[in-house]
C-alpha cells in the first residue's frame, strides 16, 4: 500500500513529497476529527497541536510507512464516527478504504487499531441493532475485499496469500510472539516486551509534542477530571492495544525513531490533548477545589502553553532536525554516494559498493537491474564468480564505490 503511494510521487520525480503531503492533510483530518467527535473548538486547536508536533513533523519527513499509516488510520476513525453518527451513505465506504489501505500498508498495526474499533461497534450494534447493521456490514464488506487484494499480492509475491514478504526474507521468527529471536537477536521474553512497552511509552510522552512538560499530561488530566465520554474512551485505546500489540513483537527501535510503533495514535492522543486542555479550567475549579476565576485560569494556562510552544520551536525542534537530517542517524545512508556517480557521468555501467552502504544506492536501481546503472553488493568475490557479472551484462563498465571516490575495476575476463 505504502509503496503504491509512492509510486505517484514517482510519476512526477517527487517520491519524497508523498510523506510531507500525507503528514499535512492528516493534520486537516485531525481538525475534521477532532470536529465531528465534539466541537469547532476541540479541531481547531487539535488541528494547531498537530501542526506543531515535533513527532508528527519528523516521521512525515522520510519514507517509512507510517506516514500513510498514520494518515490512513485518522480516515478511518474519522469516518466510522461518521458511519456511528450519521446515514450518509459514503461514510462505511470511506471508513472500510481507509482500515483497507491500513490492513495493505502496516497488517499488524491495522489490527491493533481495528480491535478497539470492533468493539465499539458490537457496543453500538447492541444497543441499535438495526439501526447501524446496514452501515457496519457495508464498512465490512470493503474491509475485506481489501484484505482479499493484501492476500493476493502475497500469493502473486511469496505463493501463498497467508505468506507475507518479511516471513520469505527473515524467517517465522520474525512474527510477533515470544521465544528465540530472528538470527543475532535476544530472545523475546515478557520481561522484555514490557521493557520496550514501557520505554516507547515514556518516549512518547517526551516526543509528541516537545514540550518541556510530559505530552500526556493534559491527556491524564482529561480522564482525572471526569468529564470523559465513550468517544474518549475509543481514542485512547488505539494507544492501549497499539501498545499491547507491540508488547509481543520482538523488534525494538531504539533511542531514535522511538515510539515509532505507536505512531498511528498520534491523532486520537493530540486530539485527547485538546479535549484535556479545553476542560482545564473546570479540573481547576472543581476537582482541585482551587478558587480562580475562568479568566485567570485561561489566561494561566495560556501563557504556560505558550511557553511550552517556544521551548518547542526554539530548543527542542532545532536539535531534532539537526539530529535526524546528520549522518549520525543513519550512517550507512549518505546521499554522497549517489551524487559521485551521476558526477561521473557512467553509462552502460555496474557499480559495487560495500554492502554497510548499500542502502544508499539501492533505491537507484532499476526493477529489473536493467537500468543504465546497476549498483550491487560487493562481497569480495572471487575472479570467477565476477566474471559471471560480465555474462549477465557484457558491454559494460566495472567500478567499485569507495566512499565518494569512483574506481575502475579490471574487467575480470580479461
């Protein structure tokens, strides 16, 4: 799914430009979320809040897939209210397109975030059976025939629908679940689940919004105060089972691109902020017993927010894109590389390069390594096992890429 998103950047030599465009028009979703669950009020500043995410900001700047995860999910959630709420006939469509693309996009992700969903549903269903039965089958149905289109790319891609590409490249033991981990990697244990739960967790209340206040604060202060709904209810749980899910999965992220598994969240909690934001005062003054007008307590609250803001824009974003956009994040990707080759001007070449940096040239190749290029591993070969590079492409040029240096290499047949 992800990779047919990209393709349309593809059509207009902008692949990089689909993130930044799906991050944006999430956070026009959010304000239509934020909306149709409660109030003008709760999207406007649901919208600024995610417009302002250090977190939002630089998980749609790459290419990974959540991104369009991300933008997917809010479509989702945002039309199955519409489904719950309304008879317009295109709100199950859109809902089940948008849980469709997720399921093609990120299958695991698409199941953590559908599970609180279905509840809600069988919620809804028994208490108006026939009043949500059509809509709900109706989101249903297009659920599955993408499910029916996820399990045909696998037949077409590994031979067999329930055979997903990450099974065929590293093993069963790359699923979720606990026992010995794929090869050079602990064991999963539940100890261990519980460790990267609660440390995605932590780093999410550190990154979502850059604050120097944890995220989540006004998130908890919305459920202190009381006046949660069964809306409330719903969005966080997408956190909760996002969370839970990942407590049987066996990778951890790291330091840097943590909480990257819990992103598909980031609407229902920034939205959640804004619903805990807005009922502040009326914590303040009722729950905290603390006698203040509603002026006072606003005008408190927005001038600590808008330091939190400043803190934000002039400390704490600065240093995260300097940091991502270094090759400290991810030194075995250097843009360098490719940039050598297209100096050179190589035609009707093959380029090796050492596998550590593969990853910066790959993206360059060709489908079907027919390009004009083809870049491929060296794997200190032997003179026989390169000589069979020259029959696969003869009439070609041989040159190793040592850093950002262009060396001819003898033509093994000779």
């Amino acid at each position: 799914g992800h990779s047919l998103l990209m393709m349309l950047g593809g059509f207009i030599h902008a692949p990089w430009l689909m993130n930044p465009l799906l991050g944006t028009l999430t956070v026009v979703l959010i304000y239509f979320l934020g909306t149709e669950i409660y109030n003008e009020r709760t999207g406007r500043l649901a919208a600024l809040l995610g417009a302002l995410s250090p977190f939002l900001f630089i998980m749609s700047s790459g290419f990974m897939n959540h991104g369009s995860a991300l933008f997917h999910t809010t479509i989702f959630l945002l039309f199955f209210v519409k489904t719950v709420n309304s008879r317009r006939w295109y709100a199950p469509i859109l809902a089940g397109t948008g849980l469709g693309m997720l399921i093609n996009i990120r299958p695991y992700t698409a199941l953590a975030v559908a599970i609180p969903v279905c509840i809600y549903a069988l919620v809804a269903l028994g208490n108006d059976f026939r009043r949500h039965l059509l809509r709900l089958s109706a989101l249903a149905l297009v659920t599955l025939c993408f499910v029916g289109i996820l399990l045909s790319y696998n037949y077409l891609t590994n031979g067999s629908p329930t055979l997903f590409g990450y099974i065929v490249q590293f093993g069963k033991s790359h699923n979720p679940g606990f026992g010995s981990g794929p090869d050079g990697k602990p064991a999963h244990t539940p100890q261990r689940g519980l460790m990267i739960s609660l440390k995605d967790l932590n780093f999410l209340n550190m990154r979502l919004l850059g604050w120097p206040i944890p995220s989540l604060l006004f998130v908890a202060l919305l459920f202190l105060s009381g006046s949660q709904n069964r809306w409330d209810y719903l969005l966080i749980g997408l956190l909760l089972f996002l969370s839970l899910a990942h407590f049987f999965y066996w990778y951890d992220v790291g330091n840097s691109l943590s909480p990257r598994f819990l992103y598909e969240s980031c609407s229902a909690l920034i939205i959640l902020t804004a619903r805990g934001i807005l009922c502040l005062p009326d914590f303040v003054r009722q729950v905290l017993s603390i006698q203040a007008t509603r002026l006072q307590i606003k005008s408190t609250i927005s001038f600590a927010l808008l330091l939190c803001l400043t803190f934000m824009l002039c400390c704490r974003l600065p240093a995260v894109v300097h940091y991502y956009a270094s090759y400290d994040f991810y030194p075995h990707i250097r843009p360098d590389m490719l940039k050598t080759v297209e100096r050179q001007k190589v035609n009707r070449a093959v380029v090796f390069i050492d596998p550590y940096f593969y990853r910066s040239v790959f993206p360059a190749n060709a489908p079907l390594l027919d390009g004009d290029v083809v870049y491929a591993k060296d794997l200190d070969q032997k003179p026989s096992q390169k000589a069979k590079w020259v029959e696969s492409y003869p009439n070609r040029e041989f040159f190793r890429l040592e850093n950002s240096r262009l060396v001819a290499m003898e033509n093994p047949q000779r």
